[in-house]
C-alpha cells in the first residue's frame, strides 16, 4: 500500500497576502497584514475603485482577481428593481486592480422558492493550487469553475442528484477546501438508507466531482442554515467540523467521514460557523438553548479525547449570523443587535463591547489591530481593538440597496493592503493605488503525526469510491477500495480480498424502540470483476451497494440503476409506508400509500415543515421527453371557504402545477419570484376528490424550449389541443422528472395523491 506523510499546511499558506476563502487563509476572519487601511471616504479618499457588482456575498480574492456571488438579469420599477424573465444567479470575476468585470458565469432560478431580494447569499471558495472556483448555486448546484476563464469544469446538481433543499429563505451554505476535496453541507433528503431528513455534509474530489463520501448529523432538522464547514486538525485527527440544521455542532474525520462527535448547542439551526483555535472550538447561536428559556449563547469546547466538554459558555449573547474572529486570545462577536464584544479566549470574560449599528450579519474580520466590521442597514466601521476599550475610527454608511434586503450582509476580505466589500449596490476596494505591504507569517497549523514507512499502522477503515453513483442500464462504473488508519490518515488504494454486490441498510426511524435493527433493502444486480469494474443489468428500476472487503474490513458505494424510457409506476409492487428505493428527495414527504384497494404516492402530512416538497427520479441530463400522471387532492373547509392543496410534475426544472385555491393552471419555474419571473397563468376549473391526468412535455429548440402541458379528467378520452404553453428564450436544457406537492399547513392541510405515472421520450 502507498503511504503518504500528512503535512498541516493549509491550502493558501503558499499565498498568505491572498483571501482565498471566506473567512481567510487560517479560516478565522484574521488577516496578518499589516499597514491595513484605517481612513476612507465614499466620495473617494482612500478608495481605489467601485463597481455594481452588489450581492449578499463575501469575496475573495485570488492571484490579482477578486470572486464573488451577484445576480444580473433585474429590472427597474419605481425606484427599485425587481426580478424579470433574464434573472440569473452569477458567479463574478473582477480584475482586483481596476474593478473591471472579466467575466461572469450564469444560471437559472430553479426548483428554489429563494426569494429575489436574497439570490447570491453564498460565498465561493478559490484553490490556489488547481486556479479553480468552486461555488454552491442557492438552487444547489454545485459548479467548479477555471478560474481564469470561467469556464465550467464539472458540476454536480445537488437538488437532483442527493436530495439537499433549497428553502424559501434562501439560507445557501457555502463550499469549504482541504487538500483534494470540496466540502459542502445542507439539509438533504437522499434515496433509500439516506431518504431521511438529516444535517448532512457531503466530500466531493475536487478535480473530478465525484463523491467521496457523505454523512450526517443524525438530529432530525428543522431548519436549513448557511453554516460552513471548518477545517482543523485537533487532537491530532484532521477533522471537519460544521453546525447543522438540528441544531448540533458535529465533527468528523475529513477524510473518511466517520463522525467523532456531535455537540446539541440549540433547538434550532446554526448559522455561524465554529471558530477553532488549537483544541478549542467556539459555538455561537441565538436561538433557544437546551436546557433554558434563554436565546443565545456563546460555548467554548475542548474537543480532545473525542468528546467534547464545555470550558465555559455564556447565555443570553445572541449571536447568529455573525460569525466570531479570534486573535491574541480574545474572541471577537457581534451580536443580532449590531454590538460588538471583546471576550477572553480562555475564560470568557467581557473586555469591552461596542456599539456599531442596529443588525448584526456580517462576520467579522481582524487584521492590524482593527475590526473591519460591516452593518447590515449599511454602517461600515473600522475599529480599533485596544486592551480594555475599542475605537471607532472610521464609519461611513451605504444607503442604497435596491431590490434587496440589507445592504451589507457579506464580511470584507483582506488582501495585499486594500480591503474588498461588497454592498447590495456594488463592490469597493478600499486602499492606495501602490499600498506598502508588510505582513507577518502565518503561525503553524496543528499538524498529524507523519505515518512512518517502517512500521505503517494497520488500516482500520475502508472507502469505496466514487461513493454515489446512478447509472443507465447496461452501464458500467470503476470503483476502487482506499484504507485509513484509525486516525484518519490515508493508507493509499488498495485491492481488496473480494468485490461484492448487497443491499443497502436502512437505519431505523427516530420514533422506533431502542436497538431495533437496520432493514436491508435492495435489488441491484449485474457482474463485477476482482478490480471493482461494475456492469449492471436491465433489470428495472434498482438500488444497492457495492461494497468491499479487506483485513474483516467493509466499505461500500451506493448504486441506482435505471432502465431505458419509457417508464410507469403504478405502485402496485412498492411497499407501503416508504417512497420508491431509487426516488430522490422523497423521505418523509411522499410514502406509497393502501386506497380503496389501490397503492398510490401520496404526499405526507406528518410535517408541516414539509408542506412544500419535490421529489425526483431520473438522471439529471435527461431532455427531450414527456411526464404525465394522474393526481388527486382533498380539501378541508373552514369559515365557510374551500382549501385544497396545489398538486404538480416537474420535467427539466419546469413545473406543471394545479392551484386548488385559485383555481388556475401553470407553468413556472421559479416560483417565490411569481408574478415576475417566467410563467404562463391560466383560469382553471377543477374540483378535489377527483382524479385529474397532467401531462407535461419539454422540446428542445436551438433557441429556447418550448413547454406544454395538458389537464384534463383521468378515464376520459386526451384532448387533443394542449391546456397551456410557455416559451423559453433562456431555456433549462436537461433535468429530472419529478413530482410537486404544496399540502398547504395546519389547519388547512390535505393530502395530494399521484398514479400512474408515466416518462417516455418525445416523438
């Protein structure tokens, strides 16, 4: 087996002048620069250039250009913009020297009820050794991109492919790097023994896309927040670390995934990410805590010896958008309400606090004994972080931010003596034309003990890769075996004793008694070779594991196999109480359900968190074909007034919808943006407790797509002229099939039934 030595440097420690990440070289906010600047104006003292390039995000910068999120495409109305049929989320690249724009990279608002005001709040992440940009689309698309050019690598659509959600507050987590893999993490509802909801973190090859591994939580999420994961190596283990959903802060073994431990901080999600400073990791929210009626609160955790302690904590601190700073044993924090503290690392004691606005997002960045901190209603301070008491030494406020929330939600970045902010209007480089600059060396990281060659430890875990993969019928895929120690330290490739093909392990729901064991579901079948080379069969629609062994050792891979169009499901042959094996997306919200005799999906009602919902099935780079399916709707009445819920297909991210309340037909593909973004709306008469056929067909054009649907009673004869068309000049050009389900809520709810379900390729 090949052995590496594992060294502790990060991967922009070559480049410490650059901000290749939010959050800086040493993850943390701080800068090591110093001569940073501590005077500016808005009317142009002290400030190199501006531009209109505005969003939510945070930049950064890399090898003389600066990266960020916006939105292009909005249109102006009454003294503000609002979104039009060209709105598009973008990544952005500017010259960092003039501010000119070199290029943009574009795409369409799909299958996200993101409102428009919070497009483009994640943050990208550059690779200094590769020259790429790595970046989280809020509809989760997850892109690698030349960083030169802009040009598209690989992608891979989260949504589509694993489940993750986009919710309709726009919370979108950000990518973080470390040696060869992307991290990103999210609320995911995956297929067969990942269809449950879970904070889930996801290890994709950078070079590649493809999935080295995945886990979760294990909490079940009631929120989806924009958390990044931090990574460190503490305890002599390099770990990942991130807050989830469900409100706990869990960390794991970056390269191999098995989780280490898990820390409940609230009853609710976490927005800030962790600080780590050597074995300490900070945890700040302002959400409910566990054991008090008190919001917020600020923890110090040892996390030595594998599980964590509390060194100190304190309540009622509300800080949970705001990620802290660390510097010289002082921890910095802005709370909600936009004041600042100065606390001891150690023990938690107050210094000083600092009052600088009234809403507290932004996080906080340190460099050159100054806060550089940003308000949301558009206060930019520069503050000067003495021992016992701070300084305000700059303020200038931005006013203007049309068609968006706040107007600074995003923290600056430092590089190579200028400052970098993004606003809701544009972008400011803030510093001389020639600035001197002077910095100090970056401290050592904590670093993993070498493996020695002469006496290499026995591995203790095994990893398949690509570790997801879904494939046509007939398909084959390579997969290899790779060993870890019992530190997560890597062994290199291996060939294991032997290759096989088994089911997938569903672990129990959390309402199930103590020790009830996992289910083996699966019926993957075909040939797979001494190498791991897999050749799957056209046996329909499958699911299950390669799996691996060595040394009493297993790793597996998770396999879908999908027969070639055209498909049906009527559902007589699935199970009740669980959604189909190969379904993405569909745990929790659609079970197959016992009606009258007949098995039909249903949308369930357990959650109202769930009340908007999709699931898909199918590969992501299907175009041209054609999605029909028989739906029906209860309805509850209430003050005399009917509610019934809004059934819906989707076919390549356009979706066919019937609106119960309004009593219309339409096409959309963004629908938090409605009026404005892309639709065709219809009137519509039709009634609940009856079975209704839609069918929804996409054509491809050199041009455009061309979108028709159909709806009409189920049994009767199809009518010949389409109900509704919409036309695409800026087209989605391939996509899942899948279902759409709005239930409605508490007490209005009801279920959405769907049959027959049908894809075929257009003639």
């Amino acid at each position: 087996m090949a052995l590496i030595a594992v060294c502790g440097l990060w991967p922009a420690a070559a480049m410490a002048r650059d901000w290749p990440q939010w959050r800086g070289p040493e993850q943390t906010g701080v800068s090591r620069e110093r001569n940073l600047p501590e005077q500016w104006s808005l009317d142009g003292r002290n400030l190199l250039w501006k531009n209109k390039v505005g969003g939510m995000s945070s930049p950064i910068v890399m090898n003389g250009r600066v990266y960020t999120m916006t939105r292009v495409g909005d249109v102006a109305a009454e003294g503000t913009v609002i979104p039009g049929l060209a709105t598009q989320e973008a990544v952005a690249c500017i010259d960092a020297q003039t501010g000119e724009v070199l290029w943009q990279y574009r795409e369409n608002l799909t299958q996200t009820e993101v409102p428009f005001h919070r497009i483009a709040w994640s943050n990208v992440v550059g690779d200094p050794q590769t020259g790429r940009i790595y970046a989280l689309m809020v509809h989760c698309s997850l892109v690698c991109l030349d960083a030169q050019s802009g040009k598209l690598i690989w992608k891979r659509q989260l949504t589509e492919e694993f489940g993750m959600i986009s919710t309709f507050g726009g919370r979108t987590p950000s990518p973080a790097l470390d040696e060869d893999q992307v991290f990103v993490c999210g609320v995911a509802f995956g297929w067969g023994d990942h269809a449950r909801s879970m904070a889930r973190i996801f290890a994709f090859n950078k070079h590649t896309g493809e999935l080295n591994w995945t886990n979760g939580g294990g909490g079940i999420p009631v929120d989806s927040p924009y958390n990044t994961p931090v990574i460190s190596v503490i305890d002599g283990q390099r770990l990942v670390i991130f807050g989830g959903g469900d409100g706990g802060v869990h960390a794991f073994k970056a390269r191999t995934g098995e989780k280490v431990w898990s820390f409940q901080a609230s009853k609710r999600g976490l927005n800030a990410s962790v600080v780590v400073d050597g074995n300490r990791v900070f945890v700040a929210h302002s959400e409910e805590n566990l054991d008090t009626a008190v919001m917020g609160r600020i923890v110090c955790l040892d996390a030595t010896g594998g599980q964590v302690k509390e060194l100190w904590r304190i309540d009622g601190l509300e800080v949970g958008f705001s990620t802290p700073t660390i510097f010289g044993g002082r921890l910095y924090a802005m709370d909600n309400g936009g004041t600042v503290y100065a606390l001891d690392a150690t023990t938690g004691k107050e210094y000083w606090r600092r009052r600088v606005g009234t809403i507290g997002k932004a996080s906080l960045v340190y460099g050159d004994g100054k806060l550089y901190v940003g308000e949301a209603n558009g206060r930019f301070v520069i503050l000067r972080a003495g021992e016992t008491r701070s300084e305000i030494i700059s303020r200038e406020e931005f006013t203007e931010k049309p068609g968006r929330e706040y107007v600074i939600f995003g923290s600056p970045a430092i590089a190579n003596g200028r400052i970098y902010l993004q606003t809701a209007d544009g972008m400011y480089c803030i510093g001389p034309a020639q600035p001197t600059v002077v910095d100090d060396p970056i401290p050592p990281q904590p670093t993993e003990e070498a493996i020695d060659p002469a006496n290499p430890p026995a591995p203790a875990w095994i990893q398949v890769r690509p570790a997801d993969v879904v494939l046509e019928a007939g398909q084959s895929a390579a997969f290899s075996a790779w060993a870890f120690d019992a530190k997560g330290r890597s062994l290199g490739r291996i060939r294991p004793q032997s290759w096989s093909i088994g089911p997938v392990m569903i672990p129990p729901p959390p309402s199930a008694p103590p020790g009830t064991a996992p289910r083996a579901v699966g019926n993957l079948k075909g040939q797979i070779d001494g190498d791991g080379n897999f050749t799957s069969a056209d046996a329909g629609h499958q699911g299950g594991a390669i799996i691996a062994t060595a040394g009493g050792l297993t790793g597996l891979a998770r396999v879908r196999v999908l027969p070639p169009l055209p498909w049906r499901f009527d559902f007589q042959q699935a199970a009740v109480g669980s959604p189909p094996l190969t379904w993405i997306g569909a745990g929790g919200k659609f079970a197959v359900a016992d009606q009258d005799g007949n098995r039909v999906l249903v949308k369930t009602l357990d959650l109202d968190l769930y009340y908007r919902a999709r699931t898909n099935f199918g590969l992501v780079n299907m175009r041209n074909y054609t999605l029909q399916a028989d739906v029906k709707v209860g309805f509850k009445e209430f003050g005399g007034e009917r509610h019934m819920p809004d059934p819906g297909i989707l076919n390549s991210r356009y979706v066919l919808t019937l609106l119960g309340n309004h009593q219309r037909v339409q096409i959309h593909v963004w629908p938090s943006a409605l009026p404005y973004s892309l639709n065709r709306t219809l009137p519509f008469s039709w009634e609940p407790d009856r079975w209704y056929t839609m069918k929804l067909r996409v054509d491809q054009r050199a041009d455009s797509a061309l979108v028709r649907g159909k709806v009409w009673p189920a049994g009767q004869p199809e009518p010949a002229e389409w109900t509704i068309e919409l036309e695409d000049a800026q087209p989605n050009r391939e996509g899942n099939p899948g279902l759409f389900g709005h239930s409605l809520v508490t007490p209005y709810k009801s279920e959405i039934y769907y049959d027959n379900i049908t894809v075929e390729q257009n003639k």
